[in-house]
C-alpha cells in the first residue's frame, strides 16, 4: 500500500494530551433492552462494508442499535468506540482518540502513530494515517471502528483526513458513523461500490409488534395490537415518544393513549432541551413560524418567514434531520413530525413576539394565490378574516361547517386527519368509503374513530354524529 505523504503538517502539540476514557466507552445497555432482529440483521451486512451510517433525529435509538449490535458481534469482531464531541473538531485531537478507541480490543494498536502524535515533531497527518493504516494491516480478525455523534464534526480537514483513510483502509476494516445528519463523505461513491449500509428514519421506527414488547418491559402492563397501533400511528414509531409515553401512563393506559400529545410536560422537556435549545435563535423563531402549517414548501416558508431566508431555512432543517418528513418524492412538499408539531404549536404563542393570526393571513394569501382554496380559507378563517374566507369558497353552508371543524378540532383536541374522519362519519359514510375517499386502510379508520371517539366522550357512530352537530 503506498500512500502520497503531503508536506501540510498537522499542528504542533505542544504536550500530551490526556484521553478521556468515558468517551471510549459504549454506552450502558438501556434496563429491559429489547433486542430489534430486523436491525440486527441490517446491521450485519456492515461488516461487508467499508461504511456504515445510522442516521437520524434524536430519540430514534442510535446509539443503542450500534452498541447492542456491537455486544452481540463480540466474540467475532475487534471494536473500539468513539463518542464524539465539538473538542474533535480539531484534526490531532480527533485521530488521537480514533486511533484511542481500538486499545482495548487491541493492546498496543497505533503506539508508534500515538507517540508521534503526542511528541513535539511536525508531521503531515497523512503520516499518522499511515502509520495506524498499517498497523490494521496486521490484524486478522474483523475490526469495526464505531463513531457516535458525528454531526459535531464541521471540521472540514477532519472531514477530508477521515475520507482518506476509508479509502486506503484494509478490507477487514469497517467503520460504522452514528449521526442526526448525513456525514459531507462521498456516500453516492460508496453507495455505488455496494461500501455503504445505511439505516435511517424508516428502519428506526417501531412497528407494533416491537411496541408491544417495548411496553411490556418498560411499563411492565400489557398492551393490546389496536393500542399499539394506536401508540405507533401517534408516535410515528419514534422510540423516545413511545418511552415517554409508558412512563406518562402510570397505570393509566387509555387515558394516556387518548390525550397523549406534543404538549405533554414530558414530551414537550424532551424536545426543548435535546433540540430546540441547540438551534439559532433565528432557526427557532422559524420552527414556530411554520408550526401553523400542515404542510410547507419553500415558497410557503418564505411567504411566513421572509423570502430572504424562508427556504434556506427549511433546507438547513431538513439537513440538520429536525423532524422534517418528506411528502412527495420530489423532495417539495413537507411536514413536521406531529409530535413535534404540537409541541412547537403549544409554545408558538409564547415564544413569538408576533400576532399568530398575521401568520395564517401570510399562509392564507399563498394559498389562495397557488389555487389552494381550501387550506387558504382554513387559514383565513384561524386569522378570523371570515369574510375573505366566505369570498374564498363562496359557501355560507361549507364556511359554517369549517367553522364548526376548527371548533371541534380545539375544544376536543382532534387532529386535522380526524376531523376529516369524523366530516365523513357524519356525511354517512361507511369505513370502506371513509378509507377510500381518505387513502387510508379500513384499519387505520377505525383507529382514528377510536379516537374521535374518546375525544368527544361518546361510545360510537351515532353518538359521535350527534355530538359534531351541536360542537
């Protein structure tokens, strides 16, 4: 293997710099650990792989796939692991502890690179990169390198020293990246080579049958298939809102499934403190900006935002992985995860130091200036602009009954996909034809029936009828 050494020196250390131990420690298998087989088994095509990345928003479970999956490996592979900080942004500090990682599993592994490292000679990295590069030569066993945190990386020459040494690594050489964000490597390259095993979002997410085991650890009460459909389709799989919910539900479980939102004190800590509080003021003030939309583009941003910054905002949000789900496959059209969405609608009024209705008139004018009549009176009435609504749809009839939907949706707290559930209902319409004029599965009706029901306090159909018309 012959590698070109460049005369870019790294920079000089001045004295040793000590390793922190804890951050070569994979994290404590979580109490009641419920082992994912379907990942599992993803997980095992990494070895074939010079990368793999686990990637998404926090709460997803990261950090716990890598390492369970790592424990399960054990008597197989060698592994270090490397949880990442903003301090690794500097590029010897970075390779010191990369190379750090693998002592335990390999006593003595990179010794020359680390003394070079920690001596006062001027030397390229490309040289330490060597060095530790042909002393993975030597192993025979799988070696996997596991860096958890990666999005703290915005070191470019940390980015590019990391991609020289996937390229030039040995074949029994895998490193594994955890991130909320897709790391700036040539993953199209790798992914074209059949290099690259990726888990994101969709494979993140529970399905029922792993909520029902999750639940039954966790909260230690035993849940149906329709309450963990029920906890799935609220959650949208995300593991976070589903822990947060078993310890929300104290023995309570149809309360909690029935009222269980974003605005939930838990849920609501949870997603100030592990993400918003990290964002620019400016990124925030934009959060809750758009919060009134059900969905957005970058045109409909800019209208709510300012043009200067509405779409760059959006773009910097989608690649930042905060909770920003993809609607269409032209990557257009977009929303929030509804959790998140209804914690960023119950704080809007108190974080924004603007009149909310100012906001859906922006969002109404758009929408009507784009020909979507029905979100445009929907925000004009929520701007309490009646009359512009009435002009909109030109219908006394439907502006009454809108009136009465965005009642209903407030005082009972039904959402936007069960109001229009509960419109059918009304209009007569059976489950079959509910499902056929919504997209929807008979089954995931019924779900939203349940809801209704539980919202508006009645026991089925006919009740759940009588109480919309007098809402």
């Amino acid at each position: 293997m012959q590698l070109i050494i460049t005369e870019r020196p790294a920079p000089r250390s001045h004295a040793p710099q000590p390793i922190l131990a804890t951050k070569l420690n994979m994290p404590p298998r979580p109490i009641r650990y419920i082992q994912r087989e379907r990942l599992m088994k993803q997980m095992s095509h990494s070895i074939a792989c010079k990368l793999s990345i686990i990637v998404a928003p926090p709460g997803y479970g990261k950090s716990v796939l890598a390492s369970g999956w790592l424990r399960e490996q054990s008597a197989a592979i060698r592994s270090g692991w490397l949880t990442l900080d903003k301090w690794e942004n500097d590029l010897n500090r970075f390779w010191g502890y990369m190379i750090a990682s693998l002592e335990k599993a390999i006593p003595g592994i990179g010794h020359q690179a680390l003394s070079l490292l920690q001596s006062t000679r001027v030397m390229s990295i490309e040289h330490l990169i060597i060095l530790f590069i042909n002393d993975l030569c030597s192993i025979e066993e799988p070696v996997v390198i596991v860096l958890d945190d990666y999005h703290l990386i915005d070191s470019e020459e940390v980015h590019r020293s990391l991609n020289q040494f996937l390229e030039r690594m040995p074949v029994h050489v895998s490193l594994c990246i955890v991130s909320r964000t897709n790391p700036p490597l040539p993953l199209g390259a790798f992914r074209a080579k059949g290099q690259l095993n990726e888990v994101g979002v969709e494979d993140l997410k529970c399905d029922e049958e792993e909520v029902v085991s999750f639940w039954s650890a966790r909260a230690r009460i035993p849940l149906s298939e329709q309450q963990a459909a029920q906890l799935v389709l609220r959650t949208e799989g995300w593991i976070a809102g589903i822990q947060l919910a078993s310890i929300a539900s104290g023995g309570h479980l149809e309360n909690t499934l029935a009222h269980y939102s974003g605005s939930h004190r838990y849920v609501s800590d949870y997603l100030m403190e592990d993400v918003v509080v990290h964002l620019t003021e400016e990124a925030r003030r934009f959060l809750f900006q758009t919060s009134i939309l059900e969905r957005m583009n970058g045109e409909l941003c800019a209208a709510l935002a300012g043009a200067g910054k509405g779409r760059q905002l959006l773009a910097f949000l989608k690649r930042a992985n905060i909770f920003v789900v993809g609607l269409d496959d032209e990557g257009c059209w977009f929303r929030y995860h509804q959790l998140f969405r209804e914690f960023l609608l119950s704080r809007c009024a108190q974080e924004l130091d603007e009149d909310i209705r100012v906001l859906h008139q922006r969002a109404s004018s758009w929408f009507e200036k784009n020909g979507y009549a029905e979100e445009a009176a929907r925000h004009a009435l929520l701007a309490e602009a009646d009359e512009k609504a009435a002009e909109m749809i030109q219908d006394d009839t439907v502006i009454l009954f809108k009136k009465r939907e965005i009642a209903s949706t407030s005082l009972c707290g039904l959402t936007a996909r069960e109001t229009e559930v509960l419109k059918s209902l009304c209009a007569g319409l059976s489950n079959k034809e509910i499902a056929e004029q919504l997209v929807l599965t008979v089954g995931t009706v019924k779900l939203h029936l349940n809801r209704v029901y539980s919202k508006l306090g009645v026991k089925g159909r006919v009740h759940a009828i009588e109480k919309a018309r007098h809402l």
